[in-house]
C-alpha cells in the first residue's frame, strides 16, 4: 500500500514504479515486489496494444 500511495504523491509513472529498488527479506518475500509485479505486467500488456494498432495502421493491413 505505501508503494501506490508513494507513487501516486509523486505522480510517478507505471514504468518507474516497476523500476524501484524496494528492500525486501528472501526468507520472507521474492525479490519483485506484487506492485512491480503488476506493473510489469501492465506495460507488457500496454506495450502489445500499442504494437497492435501500430500493425493495424499499416497500408495495406486486414482488420482483424
């Protein structure tokens, strides 16, 4: 929870929170946090949609 409520103070962007360098215990936790776990994902996801209207675009593409 600190690390959304940081981030939006900040006003950081999905791609920063997922480069933080947050502590973490390995007995107790990985070493990716679930939020930059989820904001990797969310990029990964974005980065594709983005991929897919950029092919779309393209002269001579068949809708899909």
């Amino acid at each position: 929870m600190d690390t959304y409520a940081t981030a939006l103070f900040h006003g950081m962007p999905v791609d920063g929170m997922s480069e933080l360098d947050l502590s973490y215990t390995p007995p107790l936790g990985s070493p990716w946090d679930a939020v930059q776990v989820a904001a990797q994902a969310w990029m990964n996801e974005h980065h594709l949609d983005v991929q897919r209207r950029m092919v779309a675009d393209l002269p001579g593409s068949q809708p899909s």
